[in-house]
C-alpha cells in the first residue's frame, strides 16, 4: 500500500457503495448512506489529497482562507480566488448567511459581541495545550435553523484538538458527507488547517480522525465512485507552507505549494443543491 491516507478514502467510499441504504434526500436527488464512518489520516505519510482524480487545489486553498477571513461574500471569493462552486447557495446579494466564516471568527454571542473561535484556540494551544476545551464548531444550532442561512453546516460540527508532546492531534466530527465531491475537498481542508495551526504554535502535524454522521453518495454519483475505485492510487504529495506569518489569519494563497501531485485524470460530478 503506497498512499494509506486514501487507501482510509477510498476503503470508505466502498463501504458506503456497498453497504449504504437508498432513500430519498433534502436535495430530490436520492442518495445512498450509511451512519457513522470514521477515517484515519496520519499526515507524516503524506498530505491528504487525493489522487485517484484530478483535485481543484486553488479551490481547497482559497475556501479555507476565506473561511478564515470571516466573510460570507461569495463575490468577494469568486473575485478573490476565482472560486464558484458556493454560487448556487448565494442570495441575489452575492452573500452566504451564517455559513463557515461567520461561525468560524465572528460567532455572535449572547452579551451583543462576536467571538474569535480559531483566535481561541490558537491561544489555547499555546498557552493550555493540556485543556479539553480546545475546540470550535460550525454548528451554530438557532441560525441554522433560519431561513436566510445559505447552508447549513455539513463540516466543522466540531473540530477538537489534542497536543501530545510536540504533536498537534485534530478530531472532526461531521454531520452530513457528500463522499465524491464535498468529503475530498474537506479531507485536504482540514489537514491544511491542522499544518496551518502547528506552524503557529511550533508543534508538529500529526493524525486527523474524521468521522461523518451521515456518509452519502449521490445517486447521480454512483457510476463515478465505481470509476474512482477501479483506479490504484498514486504515492501521496506533499504540501509546503513557504513561510510563517506572524497569525493563522495572514496566510496568503501563494503560501501554498502541492509538491508531487501526481494524479489520475478529473472525474466530473454535478453538485447536489
């Protein structure tokens, strides 16, 4: 086995194929899941991104910064980074209510002021790396609930963190997984953010767990995986972080470099809204 990281993929990717149930969905689509799948990646064996088909590596770079400079403003991430695959969610505003960003560094709390979720636990893991309250969440239960949310979170239900010795341990919880499209992207995301946060706090990259509550494929998807899956992986890449700024919110997209993608041809897949 070469690349472990998507062999932990693409072993879950079956196991939904062959086990999940069919039912009907939100979207009208029709899917088929399974409840309560887990997956291991060790980041000393290289970045998470797959290669059994052609990533879009700008578009898991540019989401995260933008998700990081708190905006919901899909124009400001389609002028900014050339990214339009959050455009079916927009209002006639261009915007995204309540999504990632919002909860991620601009949490509104009861007492009339916003909360800097990455903020805290960058500071938790630099001063407190013992607590078990080094975590922050997307999941923001009353405004997921309203009307005008352009989403409601799938990822980063809760993302907690774990310092052993010199290594920087994530846990992430997901509620709802689009296994093809939407679960690659995250994978790759949130080992970024892991190296992202260890770079700040001097600690190493170490594991992700990363379970999702409802694992999916889309039936229009399922001629796709079974396409994915005849493929052998490729040896993993490696991502380079070409500088340290002095905080998690002043990484630039040209910090970023993808060493050694070697991957299999693009698989393309509508998007389920």
């Amino acid at each position: 086995m070469i690349n472990p990281n998507e062999q932990q993929y693409l072993d879950a990717l079956k196991y939904v194929l062959e086990n999940g149930q069919d039912t009907g969905d939100r979207t009208g689509t029709g899917m088929r899941s399974c409840f309560g799948v887990t997956m291991k990646f060790d980041l000393d064996k290289g970045f998470p991104l797959l290669t059994t088909k052609k990533m879009f590596v700008r578009g898991v770079f540019g989401e995260l910064l933008w998700f990081l400079s708190g905006s919901t403003s899909n124009k400001e991430l389609e002028e900014k980074y050339n990214i339009k695959f959050w455009r079916p969610w927009q209002n006639e505003f261009g915007e995204l209510p309540n999504i990632y960003g919002k909860q991620w560094v601009r949490w509104e709390d009861s007492r009339g002021g916003t909360f800097n979720q990455i903020e805290y636990v960058v500071n938790e893991i630099k001063n407190n790396p013992t607590s078990r309250r080094i975590l922050f969440t997307g999941w923001n239960a009353p405004e997921m609930q309203w009307e005008d949310t352009a989403l409601p979170c799938c990822h980063s239900t809760v993302v907690q963190f774990y310092v052993e010795n010199d290594k920087l341990h994530m846990y992430h919880y997901q509620r709802s997984g689009d296994m093809f499209l939407g679960v690659p992207v995250n994978i790759a995301s949130y080992a970024t953010l892991l190296t992202m946060i260890a770079q700040q706090c001097n600690l190493k990259p170490a594991t992700i767990t990363h379970t999702i509550g409802v694992a999916h494929i889309y039936h229009n998807h399922l001629e796709q995986v079974k396409e994915q899956l005849s493929r052998t992986p490729y040896e993993p890449p490696k991502l380079i972080i070409k500088r340290k700024p002095d905080s998690i919110f002043d990484y630039q997209l040209e910090d970023f470099e993808v060493a050694d993608y070697k991957h299999h041809p693009l698989i393309k897949g509508d998007v389920a809204v």
